[in-house]
C-alpha cells in the first residue's frame, strides 16, 4: 500500500512534464526506478488443510481460500503470474511453508 502515494507522485510529475514538453513543442521524460505492487499475502484459513490468498487484482485485493493439496496447480487471481508451492516439515503434514514465486 505504500507505492500507491509514491505512483500518484510519479503519474502527477509525468504529466507536468509531458504538458511542458507538449507546450514546447517536444521534450523527453526519462524515468528510473520501479512501480511496485504489493505482494501476495498468504494466511491459515479456518481449516489446517487450507490456505487463505489475497493478491491484488484490477486495481482491488481478492481473497480466495484455497486447499493445500491443490496449491501447486491452482491459479492464483493476481495482476501478477504468481506460482504457488507447499513443503511439509512433517509426515503428518501438520507443518507447511508455502513459496510464492513470481514470473
């Protein structure tokens, strides 16, 4: 959420400069740096066996609940190509760590 007040600052500045550079009758903006969007989160749902998921998605958060055995292939809502896995740290698969990796 912090990049949303930095992004507005750098739409606003973009816009200044392609006024004046209009104004004058040509201009270059150079531009340096990243516009970041806020990662997944991931959450226990109610049941040990699930996982809650919230990403953003066209510009708003979506949560989905979504159950550990079907994570690896399960298709994450997200503006982002998210690929999810899950690592048990015991036989009873009581334990888990969950990787988000994104492409």
């Amino acid at each position: 959420m912090k990049s949303i007040p930095s992004t507005l600052a750098l739409c606003a500045a973009a816009f200044v400069f392609s006024s004046h550079a209009e104004a004058s009758g040509g201009g270059v903006v150079h531009f340096r740096g990243s516009i970041v969007e806020a990662p997944c989160e991931v959450t226990q749902a109610a049941t040990a066996s699930r996982v809650q998921v919230s990403c953003f998605q066209h510009g708003k958060v979506t949560e989905q609940t979504i159950p550990l055995n079907i994570l690896k292939t399960h298709a994450v809502k997200s503006d982002a190509p998210v690929a999810m896995d899950v690592h048990y740290l015991n036989p009873q698969k009581t334990l888990a760590v969950v990787t988000l990796r994104y492409n």
